[in-house]
C-alpha cells in the first residue's frame, strides 16, 4: 500500500491552499489574485506574495473620491478591479446624491502595493474582516 503526503498548503491536486475566496478576491498561501482586473476580458491578476509589499485597506491608505473608479484607474495610482457598485451614483430616494458614503466605499476596498510597481492594484472584497484575516 502506498502513501501519499502533501505538503502544507497544498491540497490532493497539488493546488495551494485557499485562505478566502468571493466573486473579487482569491488568497492562497502562495499568492493573491484580483478578479475582474484586466480591462476587457474581465481577466484575474495574480500577485505571488514574493512581489507583495504590504496589502491594508483603502481607508489605511487615504484614498480620496477622485482615486476612485468603478474600473481601472483614477487620479492616483490604483487601478480598481471592476465593480460595478463601486461608487453606486444615482438618485436615492430622497436626494440625487451619492448613494455611499466614502467610509463604507473604503471599508470594503483593499489597496496591494506591489513592489517597484507604478500602480497599485484595488480590489472590493465582500467580507473585509475575513480577507484581512487571511491575508
């Protein structure tokens, strides 16, 4: 009979280990990746932690309303992966103004600072606790 070990962080498939995971963020022990990034085949880009200076949210980062977007980059320099709610502009039902406040847009975006990178790449995240966690 013969044995199989794993290495750690690594599952049966040989595929790093998956420490979150929603519909923009993956984080594994090897990498993290930025979905809808690529503009416009909606493709992931996938950073090794090896080129990862620091990951912190946008709200540590002091990301104003004009480094915003809904996808890629504003003024500064953090292209944003696609999400469409992003700023969620639009007539509320009182007001024709912003829907979102600035601190609950920056309370669930994350800033990745790549090192010798120009831009840095942003990403929503669904559960910020749980991302941050992870990473």
């Amino acid at each position: 009979m013969s044995r199989c070990t794993e290495e750690p962080g690594m599952n049966a498939n040989s595929q790093p280990q998956v420490l979150y995971e929603d519909n923009y963020l993956k984080v594994t022990e090897e990498a993290v990746t930025v979905k809808r990034y690529y503009f416009p085949t909606l493709g992931s880009r996938t950073i090794p932690w090896r080129q990862v200076e620091w990951v912190k949210m946008a709200s540590e980062v002091d990301v104003g309303w004009l480094q915003l977007e809904m996808w890629g980059n504003g003024f500064g320099r953090i292209w944003w992966n696609f999400k469409v709610r992003l700023l969620n502009i639009g007539r509320s039902r009182y007001s024709g103004s912003l829907n979102n406040r600035l601190s609950q847009i920056l309370a669930n975006n994350i800033v990745i600072k790549v090192k010798e990178a120009r831009i840095w790449p942003g990403s929503y995240v669904k559960h910020p606790d749980a991302a941050m966690a992870a990473i």
